[in-house]
C-alpha cells in the first residue's frame, strides 16, 4: 500500500465526512475503487456513509471537473430556463483537486460555468497518474488479475507472473511534462505539497511532429485519427467542453458528417482542438479515456505551445489573468493575418 | 449428429486456403492499435499461415463487419437537370461470399441476437446470408468474460456454422450446419476427429454447462417497473460520462441513426451507429426529450439489455464479452448492475 495516498485517502474521508455530515455540502465528486485492477471510478458521495468509500491513488484518471456544472446544477431548484435564479444560497459541493484538477475548476469559473462560492476545493499534490498502456506493454499485453501501489512502484500480477514496476516509467505524458502539480485554488488541504517536476521539454511530442514536412504531418494526423470511432469520450470527459449541443451532432444544419469518413473525423479532432485552445490544461483525461489508444493530446498541447508563444499565458494557472482567446488587446499579434 | 473433423494446423490452412477461392476469407486482426484495420478487427486472410487468436474477444466486435459505418441504404441525385433527381435508388450491395475465421462465440452469439429484432432488415440480412461464420470456442477466458452468467458459454455455437475446439495443438472442428458443410465438403482433405478427442470436447463444453445461470430467465420474471425504479441508476449515472465507448464497441447495441449526405450532386442516404447514451438519440422534433436527463439515459442502456429485450425476443441482449467494461472510461460494470437488478424484490 502507497503509505504517501493511504494518507491522503484517510484525510479525505475525514474531511468529506465532516462536511457532508454538517451539511455544508450536498455532494462531494472523487474516486472510489474500480471493479478492475488499477481502475478508480468518479464517484458523487452524497451521504457520511458514502464518504467512507472515497479513494486517492495513482490510478485517478479522469479530471473530475466535468461533473461539476452539471451537478451544481442538478442540485438546483427546478425552475424554467428564463426563470432567475432562487433568492438565498443554494447547495455547495465538494470536489477533489490535483493540480490540472484546479486549472480546470478556475477555468470553469473564469467562464462562470460554475460560481466559487459553491465549490468546495480539497486540494492535494500530485505525483503523477498511472498510464494503463505503458504497464501493459511492459508486461506484454498480458491481462493483469491484481495490482497495488508502492509509494515508488506498482506491483502487478497475472497467470503466470508478477512484477514490480517503478512509477516512473509509467506515468502518463502529461504528467511528466506538469508544470503544476499543486492546486491552485484550494479551500481545504489534504495531502502534503508536492515538489515541482523538473521538465526540460513541455513539448516533446510536439516539436518530434512540427520538424516533419507539411506532407508527413498530415499523415501523421490521417493515421492517428484513423482508428477514431467517434465515441466522443474524449470530448465527454473533458471539462472544458460544456456547450449545451456539440457542433458534431447538430443536423440542422450539418456541419460534419457523421460517420467515419476520414474527412469528418478530421474536422471532429481539428474543431475540437481549436476549441479548448488557451483553454486545456494538459490534464490528459482525453488521451487516457480514449478506448481505440488515440494520442489526440499532441494537437491540444500544440496550441497551449502557441498560446504561450502569442499571448505568454497559461490556461488556469493565474485566475485573474485574462482570458487569452476571448480578451482583446491592441498589442495582440497580428502578424497571422492576411 | 454433426460431423466432426479432426485437423492439425497446415490443415486448417489448407482449408482456408480452398475456401478463399471462392469466398473472401477474414481472420482477426488487431494490427498495432492503429489504423482502420484495428477499427474494423478483421483483415482479409493474406493465404500464409493462420494467425495467433488471442484468448477473449477481440477489441472491436462482429459489428465492425455486420453494421458497416456507414451502411448506404440509397444514392440519389440532386442535379436540377436529372429526370430522376431526388429519387431513391437502391445503394449498391456487397455480393461478395464471406467466411470469418477466429471469431468469439460470444460474437457468433451477438449475431444470433441482433437477428432477432433485424429478422426482417434486408440488409441485415443480405450480410449474414452471404456470411459463414467459424468460430474458435474459449478455453481460457478473460477476467471481464461473464458469458455463462447470461446465457452463453464458452463452447456456444449460436449461429456458428463451424466451431473449432483447440485441443493438445489439434484442431477439432464441428460442422453446424449445412453452410459449414459446404465449406467442407468442398475442401477435403481433414479426416474424421478421434473418440478421444471428441469424447474429450464433450468433457470441454460439460464442465462449462455447469457453471450456467439463469439471470434472463430471474430478470423475466421480475416486475418491469420495479427494476425501472430501482434506486441505485441515480448512482450509476453520477460517474457515466454519456459518450459512446460502451455502446459502439458493444456487439450487442445495434441502433442506428440515417441522414442524407450530399457531395457535389450526389447524394447518399446512410444509416450509421447511434447510441441511447446520446442526448441526441431520443430528442423530439418539437425539442422535446423523453430521456433529457442522464441517468434516464443510463438506464435505458440496461433496461433495453436486460429486461425489454428479453421480455420481447426471450434471452439477453448481452453476450458478457466483457468490452464495455474494459473499454468504459469511468469503470461502469455492466456485472454490478445486473447483480443490482436482480437483487430488486
Ligand atoms: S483537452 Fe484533454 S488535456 Fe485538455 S483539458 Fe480537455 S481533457 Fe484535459
Ligand atoms: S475517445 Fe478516441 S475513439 Fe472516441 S471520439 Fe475520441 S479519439 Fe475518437
Ligand atoms: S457507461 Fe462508460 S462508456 Fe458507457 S456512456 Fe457511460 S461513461 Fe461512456
Ligand atoms: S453489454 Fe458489454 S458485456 Fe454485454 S455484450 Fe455489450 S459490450 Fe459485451
């Protein structure tokens, strides 16, 4: 057992359960175990008892800023949609945060998706998460029965063997490219601070594709979105994307094909980017959930790269700094123009 | 009685080898991970050796090759000087003979399945007329395989017309029907399988009966309404995230959504793979969504599986292939809702 998330997993349900039980929050969003090895669900805790349930470890995937506005509007009062508001506070919730977590919750905010007052932040370091691939190709494919986490290591075993894996070596990308492993916005504090990753290079992956010719790029691009099936998990997961109707499935009119000719699921990957453009903070749920292995995270980073280049901003990081691709400024760059 | 055949490896190829002469032969095919052919899961034989079938299904399902995305239904043509513009004509049909090597029977049984409510979709049915399928039975199963749990089993033969039993590197095939005997008879060369052998695939498919259960028939029995308002779809859904891993990689889930596609002047109507786990899917004209909320949604994915399609058609609408548990973002396990439902007084 990782003594290091033992501990954080012991604080959290304390915390949870005193603010649930004193009802300053209606519901708390984090992780529970999976049914699978080195699997966490998202999971709402709605009652002191659910709180027990609540886990943190290194298999804690997807950012759980998704749920939040649609929960905090769930725990609305019913009303017509030209209705205002209800007079008096309405109900709080909780939600864990790493890092990327909190960028995201600051994005959500500085778009007023979401309102501070009722979000409760439990913020803790983070170490990184664990990508699935890395661990099945070291051990060939093989299907893993059990898994636990060392503080450094995890250990997995299957029909006929049991290794010992260091954490480093699977990491996912984007963590070990994280420029901000701590919360940025934090009411309560779970866990201890964790150091700043050394990063050397932000952009691998990114600089390995730009240095190719026009022509190999796209088709790099071709090949990795060829296996897309538009399932949209990728979309689903992230918590920038909120728009009530998604400009894939409007039909009327229809912007992109629905199926999977390649020419629509380009404009799916390439739309989708541009979208969270300023936006993305590299938490990789996209990349991780993603059941066919598509590495759609280089086209998201390749715009966090320029957005640093053009406007010397990062998504979330300051959350009063302005929004880059929704402020303008006399002194913007220009020179793309035609 | 089936005849059953007994074949060493070069045998079977040599099987493969005769039917490819008249018929497109497809064995499964993973590839790397990327790449239209790990989408569809099946490549046509390349006429060399028969390739490694890892023990489960296969990422994508048989529905890769039943439900192609797209299906052109029609073609038409907008052109304002054609006579015939806007008319429907009838899209062009694959006529090719199809043989699938390798596949699950937990796949083999989807087809079954979908053939139910699909019994009178003529392209459907076009499809598996002109399809044969062969199928390797499981003599190791995954730990996401639950197919006894919901009326398969790893020696299933539904729809099978061949069902080869790997056995001490020999492989026994059992001819299930007359499209299996066709391919057979005409390829010659296998002798018949040994009594020891067969009295041994018998022991096989023995042992893998005992271990059945009857959740169909237990959820048939249960009231409708009841299992609808069961109190824990609230909690499913808090962690389902409505994007459409589960549903698209299924073999089971086979709804569709058709639409008019029109290039230059041409069009096509075609009908591809929609998901009850879309706001989309159910919305009104009027606006109006009787599944607006998620977890309505959530659980019309079970419910269709679990209980309107057995209530209608008699078994399961799931085969436990297990892929929507592995492939599911946020690790909803179709087992514990099951378990749930049948756990409802
Ligand atoms: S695009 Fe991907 S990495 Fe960026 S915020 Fe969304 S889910 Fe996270
Ligand atoms: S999650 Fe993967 S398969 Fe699904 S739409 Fe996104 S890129 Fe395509
Ligand atoms: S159950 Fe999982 S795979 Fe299915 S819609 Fe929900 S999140 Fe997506
Ligand atoms: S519901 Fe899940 S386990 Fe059942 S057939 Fe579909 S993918 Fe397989």
């Amino acid at each position: 057992m990782s003594q290091i998330n033992s501990k954080i997993t012991e604080e959290i349900r304390s915390k949870v359960k005193a603010l649930l039980s004193a009802e300053e929050i209606a519901a708390f969003v984090g992780f529970i175990d999976g049914t699978l090895p080195m699997t966490a669900r998202p999971f709402t805790a709605r009652s002191p008892e659910d709180a027990d349930r609540l886990v943190f470890n290194s298999f804690c995937v997807v950012n759980p800023a998704v749920y939040l506005p649609p929960l905090l509007k769930s725990l609305e009062p019913p009303r017509r949609p030209t209705d205002p508001l209800p007079e008096g506070p309405l109900p709080k919730v909780g939600i864990l945060a790493t890092g990327c977590w909190s960028r995201n919750i600051s994005i959500q905010l500085q778009e007023n998706q979401i309102a501070r007052e009722r979000v409760v932040v439990l913020g803790t370091g983070c170490r990184g998460m664990v990508d699935m691939r890395k661990v099945g190709s070291i051990i060939d494919g093989r299907e893993i029965e059990k898994a636990y986490e060392l503080d450094d290591r995890i250990s997995v075993s299957g029909k006929g063997f049991s290794e010992e894996i260091l954490l480093e070596d699977v990491l996912r990308d984007n963590c070990l490219t994280c420029i901000c492993p701590n919360p940025v916005i934090m009411d309560h504090r779970v866990g201890g601070q964790v150091p700043d990753r050394r990063v050397d290079n932000r952009f691998p992956f990114v600089d390995e594709i730009e240095s190719k010719s026009l022509d190999k790029r796209w088709e790099w691009f071709q090949n990795e979105i060829s296996s897309c099936i538009r399932c949209y998990a990728c979309r689903n997961v992230c918590p920038l994307c909120y728009c009530p109707t998604c400009f894939v499935d409007d039909s009327r009119p229809q912007w992109v094909g629905k199926s999977l000719d390649p020419a629509d699921t380009s404009i799916f990957h390439i739309l989708r980017a541009f979208h969270c453009a300023g936006r993305c903070t590299n938490c990789g749920s996209c990349e991780t959930v993603c059941p066919m292995g598509i590495n759609m995270r280089v086209l998201t980073s390749k715009l966090t790269k320029d957005v640093i280049d053009l406007y010397g901003t990062e998504a979330g990081v300051d959350s009063d700094a302005p929004l880059p691709l929704t402020t303008y400024s006399e002194t913007d760059r220009q020179d793309f123009m035609v | 009685m089936n005849k059953i055949y007994g074949l060493e490896r070069a045998d079977l190829e040599k099987w493969l080898s005769r039917w490819s002469e008249k018929s497109t032969v497809y064995c499964p095919d993973e590839g790397d991970g990327r790449g239209p052919a790990s989408f569809s899961g099946w490549k046509v034989w390349a006429g060399d050796v028969l390739p490694e079938i890892k023990p489960g299904p296969a990422k994508c399902s048989i529905k890769t090759f039943y439900f192609p995305q797209p299906e052109s239904l029609h073609t038409f043509s907008t052109a304002s000087d054609d006579p015939d513009a806007f008319l429907l004509m009838e899209a062009e049909r694959d006529r090719s003979a199809n043989v699938l090597v390798g596949l699950r029977p937990c796949d083999a049984r989807a087809v079954y399945l979908n053939g139910l409510p699909y019994s009178k979709d003529p392209y459907f049915q076009h499809r598996d007329s002109r399809t044969t399928l062969v199928g390797f039975s499981c003599l190791e199963q995954c730990s996401t395989c639950f197919c006894q749990e919901v009326g398969g089993s790893p020696f299933d033969t539904h729809r099978l017309d061949i069902a080869i039993t790997e056995i001490k590197g020999r492989f026994i095939a059992e001819v299930l029907s007359e499209r299996g005997e066709a391919l057979v008879d005409g390829a010659g060369g296998a002798g018949p399988a040994s009594d020891k052998e067969i009295a041994e695939l018998d022991r096989l498919k023995n042992e893998a009966k005992v271990l059945k259960s009857d959740s169909g028939e237990n959820l048939k029995a249960k009231e409708l309404m009841a299992l609808y308002n069961a109190g824990f779809w609230d909690s499913v859904a808090d962690s389902c995230l409505n994007c459409g891993a589960c549903t698209f990689l299924c073999p089971t889930c086979y709804c569709f959504d058709i639409q008019d596609e029109v290039v230059g002047n041409k069009g096509r109507r075609i009908r591809y793979w929609d998901s009850c786990m879309f706001p989309l899917y159910s919305q009104h004209a009027s606006g109006h969504n009787p599944r607006g909320m998620k977890m309505q949604r959530v659980r019309n994915r079970f419910m269709h599986k679990l209980k309107y399609f057995p209530d209608r058609f008699g078994p399961l609408s799931c085969v436990g292939c297990g892929r929507c548990i592995r492939e599911c973002p946020v690790n909803i396990d179709i087992r514990e809702v099951l378990k749930d439902l049948l756990g409802v007084e």
